[in-house]
C-alpha cells in the first residue's frame, strides 16, 4: 500500500526559488498568477483551475529543469504532454503551446472549462472564498477515490485538518429509495478509516506543506498570511471528514430539502448533523 506522503525537501524549495528569480521564469509568471490554486505533491506540485489541473510541475534537481506536463485534452495546438520551463514540444517548431503566454494559457483555460462539471465549477467556487483550504484532489492511501479539499480550521488549541467530499445535490449517491443507504455514506466511512490509519502521516505531510508554503517565494496574499499564524506542532487532524454540497442556487436547495428530506435524514443519520453541510460556503 502506498504510504500518504507531501511535501518539498529543501533542495526542491530551493531550486524553485532560484527558478523564481531567473529571467523569463514559468514557476515565476505561475506562482505570481492568483488564478491558480497551487498544490503541494511530494516533491512536485499541481496548478488548478475551474476544478482540474493545468499543470504538473515536476522540478528535476539533476538537469536543473522544471518538467513539466498538462493532459493532452486541454491543449490547443499540441498532442505532447511534456513540458519543460513551460514549453510543449511537438512536431512542428512554428506549433507549440508556452504556458508562459497568456494568450496559449487563456486557449488551454478555456479548453479546460469544458471538462468542468458542477461539481469542480462548485469547488473552484470554495477555493475562491476560503483562504484556509491546504489541498485539493488528495489521494488517501487504501482507497480509489479522491477527497475534494483538506482544510486548517483555527481551535481553542491550534488548527485542525478536515477533510471535504463535495456533492452536487442532483449527484445520485446522495439518494438511496426506501431503506437503502446512500453510497456516499460507505464512501466516507472508508475515508473516516484511512484518516484514523493514516493520521500520524496526514500531520507530518501537512506541517512539511504548510512550512514549504511559508518559504516559497512568490507565494503571497491572504493564503500565506493565515499559513505564517498556523503552529505547525499544533496542527490536528478532524477524522470524521465531511459532507459539503456544492453547485445549488438558493431555489434549487429548498427544492431538493423539501423533496428529499428522507435523504438528507439518512445523511444526517449515519454521519452527524455536524458533518453534513447545505448552505455553507466557508470552510
């Protein structure tokens, strides 16, 4: 099974700051452009969009190059999903794609926009509003599925990490008929196991990215400010992960709580009131 790991060593942290301070620099024109949610891996990082991710960026410490790729079905002129500083190579040297371009960047965002549902339209909604959110997309060793958002709430005793699923309310494993239970209860009782098997990793992988985000350069505005008054040796983790839906207008909510209140009843049930969330937009 593979082990719950995040984080940059201070050789990567390193190097991207120096990429951060050459000329012409991507880590530079991506890091300094706020309509990306950035994300820490071990040892590499995501840049989200509209719910997906624009870029994998990859730093390769020996050839002092940062690789980097984006899914070939959002790209504009070119089959290829490897980058490096920012370019994509492909065929011909008069078509490639530079995500330092805006004007490539604004085709590859557009393509991206096509695969966002409701669901990612929804979560991109939560990153805009909260500036606690630590993760997005985050793989949880043992199971398939993805949790949508990790976030550092302040307590009377520190931060603590709670773990997001979100769900549009049209989604359908949020209904069971008659005494049927909804899926998405079996889906967060897995996650409530992974997180009590895996908390001592969780906190460890959490405090690295939290200390990595307070050292990058570039790295500004409201999200660093509320990471510099985070304690890292008070950091927590919530185990009951919760249930936040997403992608509702006002009516459509009323709707949905007045003809599925037996649902929203089996939901509140099996995971508490405390942890399932309609109407809430922080975090």
């Amino acid at each position: 099974m593979t082990s719950f790991q995040r984080g940059l060593t201070d050789p990567v942290v390193k190097f991207l700051n120096d990429e951060y301070q050459a000329s012409d620099s991507f880590w530079r024109s991506l890091i300094d452009d706020n309509r990306f949610f950035l994300a820490i891996r071990n040892n590499y990082l995501n840049a989200y969009r509209h719910g997906c991710s624009f870029v994998k960026i990859d730093p390769n410490l020996n050839s002092k190059e940062l690789k980097c790729s984006t899914a070939s079905k959002y790209l504009v002129k070119s089959g290829s999903v490897v980058s490096i500083n920012g370019l994509i190579p492909c065929d011909s040297l008069e078509m490639y794609e530079d995500l330092r371009s805006e004007n490539d960047r604004q085709g590859i965002l557009r393509n991206m926009q096509k695969y966002a549902g409701p669901e990612a339209i929804g979560v991109t909604e939560l990153l805009k509003k909260n500036i606690n959110v630590v993760d997005v997309e985050v793989a949880i060793p043992g199971e398939k599925t993805r949790v949508d958002l990790v976030a550092a709430q302040k307590t009377d005793l520190g931060h603590e990490l709670v773990f997001y699923e979100a769900k549009t309310i049209f989604d359908s494993r949020v209904r069971a008929s008659g005494e049927g239970i909804p899926e998405v209860i079996g889906q967060m009782e897995k996650y409530a196991h992974a997180l009590k098997a895996n908390e001592g990793l969780i906190l460890d992988s959490y405090r690295t990215v939290i200390s990595n985000f307070r050292m990058l350069k570039g790295f500004t505005g409201d999200r660093l400010d509320f990471f510099e008054n985070i304690d890292v040796d008070k950091l927590s983790l919530c185990l009951q992960p919760k249930l936040i839906f997403v992608g509702y207008t006002a009516a459509s909510k009323k709707d949905w709580l007045e003809s599925n209140a037996l649902h929203h009843e089996k939901l509140i049930g099996a995971l508490g009131k405390e942890s399932v969330f309609i109407g809430r937009k922080t975090l």
